[in-house]
C-alpha cells in the first residue's frame, strides 16, 4: 500500500565524515567470477562474507559474480524467479560491527551503485534492505521495479490512523506530493538509504528524491540492525525471469545522515563520455558531453576528501592523482547539468 506522508528532508547542515565508522566498501573488483556461494540456507559464508539464501527455484548460480562494464568492473548478479513466487536473499552481517561502534553514531548509512535494466515484462524487484535485530523488521529499504523502473522507499510503519491499517512494512512513492518516480533504464544510479537507530527516521536518497519518514518500534528485536541484504523478488503475476546488478555497496555508522556526500542534492545527472584511464597511475583526464565541469572532488572510501578543486567550466579537465596512494577512490564531478559520482582506481 502506497503511503503519502513523507518528510523533505531539508538542510541537515554540512557533512561530515569525521566520526564515522566503516563497516564495509564492496565493489567486488577482487572476487572470482562465478558462484557467491555453495549453500542456498544462509548459514555458510561465501565470496566476500556474504551469504546466500534461497527457497524452491534458487540455485548456487542465482547469485554470481559477473564482469560488468570497465568502469564497474565486477559487480553482484542475482538471477530471479520466472514464476509469481520467489524471493532470494544476498546479505552480509553486521551485528558485531555495529554493536562495537562509537557512542553517539547511531545512524546506519547505505550507499550502493544498481543498474536499472532494460526493457522487460518481468514483474520482479531488485532491493536492498536493512533488517533489525532479531531479523524480523526491515527497518528501512529501496525496490527498483525492473519492469516499470519505479523506486519505492520501504519502512516498517504506523499509520496512525485508527487501526484502519496496522502498523507493517509500507512502500513509499518518493516524488513530491507522493508522485513516483521512474529510473532511467539501462543505467547505473548510486542510491541512498539511513535509518537513524533513536529517532527511527528513514531517509532515501537519489536522482530526483530526497525524503523520509519516521518509523515504528518493531513488534520483536530492537532498532539495532543485524544485517544488510540485497533482495530479488519474484512478482506478483511474474512470468519472466530477471536480472538484478548491484556494486560498490558501502556501509557506515554515523552520528549524522549524510548519504551521497553531499547536504544539497542536484537531481538531474550530466551526460559524461569517458574518466580516463582508469585504473590510473599519474593523472586522471575527465571529458563531458553537452555540460561543463565547475568542480572536482576526490574522497577516498571512509569519504574523507583527498583531493578538490575548480576547473572553470571546461568541457575536459585533467587531475593529478599522482601522489595518492594506491587502492580505490570516489571522484565527485559537478556540473551545469548536475552531479556524478565515478569510481577510479589509483595504481
């Protein structure tokens, strides 16, 4: 059921990655191709610490690793069911993690790279969820629509509205006045999710939306989350199978929510032809098509900026990255037309 009272979520103040506690940046470069895992119970790790979790219709092979484009370079796979039922879970644990955080930082960031598909009848859904405790709530989530390519927010939510409808797990439109928005398809998009541990505050965030809404205590466990999962769904009505993509799955604990680096989010994305050569050794050449470049930010995966500066408004720019040292970098170009974030790799 669709519900329409969300929240803007406005000017939070400036970002900071100071105090923030990394728990994992996944982008799968250094994984084999091929089966995550060898058991479909979620109870034996696989490739990465994660596990796989299937029912009737899953095999080892639903979940893979697969070599994407040179820019994504290895990415997670999930192949979903081609019947109305079924539902396969891809999840990594963080209970220790989160339980032997600094005091103060209870909110849960999630960022992660999903590519939107192309066209399909399919009726499945490709997610991403946080479940709490005990692993009976999902406290906050993200469902692309690989059919329609409509994101939804997920939350376990009170309606308050007299008992005409309980207090569950509701899916949110996240375009103002509730409309929905559709993702452009074929592409890869980063998207957000936090879910703040006290308040119960839930915040998505991506191209075109920046909204929120605040929870409801789960009827077992507590807020604490247990365990971050990629999910594919089957559908209502589905009759064809589909694909999922999901990469650079980065997840931190924070005392502030500042998903996608940035307190203002511009919501229309630049056209760009190339960030070259990648890896890279010395400098890094980034060249756009139909827009100029006003900025660039280096930040390293804990989000720390490394390296920034103007390049007033060029169609190319160059940066040296020479002094950086080795491993895997995120570089913020903004725009005329909008903001992107690319992932390099400094040799």
């Amino acid at each position: 059921m669709k519900k329409s009272l969300l929240y803007l979520c406005t000017a939070l103040g400036a970002f900071s990655f100071a105090n923030a506690q990394e728990f994992f940046y996944d982008n799968y470069n250094t994984l084999t191709v091929g089966n995550i895992g060898t058991n479909l119970a979620g109870t034996v790790l696989g490739q990465g610490g994660y596990y796989t979790y299937g029912g009737t219709g899953a095999t080892n092979a639903t979940f893979q690793v697969v070599s994407d484009t040179p820019t994504q370079g290895n990415v997670v796979q999930m192949t979903g069911s081609a019947t109305a039922t079924g539902t396969w879970y891809l999840f990594k644990d963080i209970t220790a993690g989160w339980a032997a955080r600094t005091t103060g930082n209870n909110i849960l960031n999630v960022e992660f790279d999903i590519f939107t598909g192309g066209a399909t009848t399919s009726k499945n859904t490709a997610r991403v969820y946080i479940f709490n405790s005990d692993g009976s709530t999902v406290l906050g989530g993200l469902s692309l629509n690989l059919e329609t390519k409509a994101i939804s927010g997920i939350a376990y939510y009170d309606p308050n509205n007299g008992g005409v409808n309980p207090i569950g797990t509701y899916s949110f439109n996240l375009g103002a006045s509730n409309a929905v928005i559709n993702l452009t398809a074929s592409s890869w998009v980063r998207l957000g999710l936090s879910y703040d541990t006290v308040t119960k505050d839930v915040v998505w965030k991506g191209p075109g939306f920046w909204v929120g809404v605040t929870g409801a205590t789960p009827a077992t466990g507590t807020t604490a989350p247990s365990e971050i999962d990629y999910l594919h769904t089957a559908g209502t009505g589905n009759t064809v199978s589909a694909t999922s993509k999901f990469d650079n799955l980065m997840v931190r604990a924070n005392a502030t929510e500042n998903l996608l680096g940035n307190s203002s989010f511009n919501t229309t994305k630049a056209v760009f032809s190339i960030v070259y050569p990648n890896p890279v050794t010395d400098f890094a050449s980034i060249s756009l098509v139909d827009t100029t470049i006003n900025a660039i930010t280096v930040m390293d995966i804990n989000g720390r900026i490394v390296k920034s500066g103007n390049s007033n408004e060029l169609a190319t720019a160059k940066i040296d990255l020479s002094d950086l040292t080795a491993g895997i970098y995120l570089m913020k170009i903004e725009t005329d037309n909008g903001v992107s974030t690319e992932k390099i790799i400094k040799k």
